[in-house]
C-alpha cells in the first residue's frame, strides 16, 4: 500500500514535468489525486465484514442523494457534514471512502472531468481527518462547528488549486492562486455555513442511531 505513495507518486511527478514540462501540472495533479486515493481502495478491499460494506454503500447514497437534492441551491450541499460523519463513527479509512466515492458516484450525473480526482480527494480528506479527529468531534459540539467551518475553507482551497492550473495553461501560479481564493471567499463562506447547518441537523439524529447499528453489527 505505502509503495504507491512512497515510490508512484514521485515518479509520476518526475516523469510527468520532465516530459511535458509546465504543460503536465493539470494531468500529473490528477494522477497524484487518484494514486493518494488507491491505497484506501485497495486496502478497504480486504475487508471481511460485508456488513461494513453495506453501510459504506448506504452512507455514499445518502451523500450522493443529499447532492442531487440540493443541486438547485449552488454550494449548498450535505455531502461534508455526511461523509464528516462517516468519519467520526467509522473510522478514518471508512470516512476517506465515503468522500472519495460519494465524488466520483454524484460526478456521473453533475459531469465528471479532471476536477473529479480533486473532489475525490478533498472529501476524501476531510473524511479521513474527521476519523482522526472522531473522539474529540463526538464530545465536543464546538470542536465539530468549527472543524466543520475549517471542512469548508479546505475543500474550496483544494479546488482552486484545479481552478488555477485548468485556466493558467497548466502552470501553477501562486499569485492567480491568491486571485482566486480572494474571489471564492463568498463560495467558502456558503460552504462553511453549509457544513455547520447540515452538522448540527444530522449529528444528533446520525450519532445515536450509527452507535446502535455499530453495537448491534460488531462493526
């Protein structure tokens, strides 16, 4: 598992900007987003307890759902706060799952593209630290409001570096990076609140009934 990060991703890099130069950023970005994103699969395939897997599959249809139910209100979405969730009573590697497919699932019907590595990931990430993170989140609701808060700004950074390098001609520029933060702040804003919405709604109704399947399941 670790040979992928250790030893593919570097050599994606090199090859990808010795061969094509400043041209390869926007394909040597998205080979780096997928091959961070293999690891999870690869190790989540041995898994033994199927029931584990239902729930996987139940808790992306719930994302993907919740995304395609709020697609007319722009940024406005529960994916987060669910795969933040999945995170927290699941596990880390359960929670990087959820965001990474929940991306790649909801993308067959908004459009996938180069920017779905990306999505993959920055949910995909946001699941894994909430894992990390899952005892302090469970007990405290203020360190969940502003780790949902920090949720937000980190998914709409990780998709502006795919803004920058998709309109600057592959190359990544730091200053049209700063451009481009400054004028996603509202975005990152509506995000933020988004999160923190969809948390404080879903947490008291997840928490106790995903503790109970848990216990029931041996998960």
């Amino acid at each position: 598992m670790y040979v992928i990060s250790l030893i593919l991703i570097p050599i994606v890099i090199l090859l990808g900007t010795a061969t094509f130069g400043k041209q390869s950023y926007p394909a040597v970005s998205c080979a780096v987003a997928l091959l961070a994103c293999v690891p999870f699969f690869l190790t989540f395939e041995r898994e033994k307890n199927t029931r584990k897997i239902v729930f996987l599959a139940v808790m992306v249809a719930l994302s993907v759902a919740g995304r395609f139910i709020f697609a007319p209100v722009q940024f406005f979405k529960p994916v987060a706060a669910i795969v933040i969730l999945a995170g927290m009573y699941f596990g880390a590697q359960f929670g990087f799952l959820t965001g990474a497919l929940s991306a790649v699932v909801s993308d067959f019907y908004f459009g996938q593209g180069p920017w779905t590595p990306f999505q993959m990931f920055s949910w995909g990430l946001i699941g894994l630290l909430a894992g990390l993170l899952s005892s302090r989140l469970i007990r405290s609701k203020i360190l969940l409001i502003i780790f949902g808060a920090f949720s937000g700004a980190l998914f709409s950074l990780i998709m502006d570096v795919w803004t920058v390098l998709s309109l600057d001609g592959g190359e990544f520029n730091l200053s049209r990076f700063s451009a481009a933060v400054a004028t996603s702040l509202p975005i990152i804003g509506i995000y933020v609140v988004s999160n923190i919405i969809f948390l404080l709604i879903l947490s008291p109704l997840f928490g106790k009934k995903i503790e109970r399947i848990k216990t029931k399941y041996g998960i």
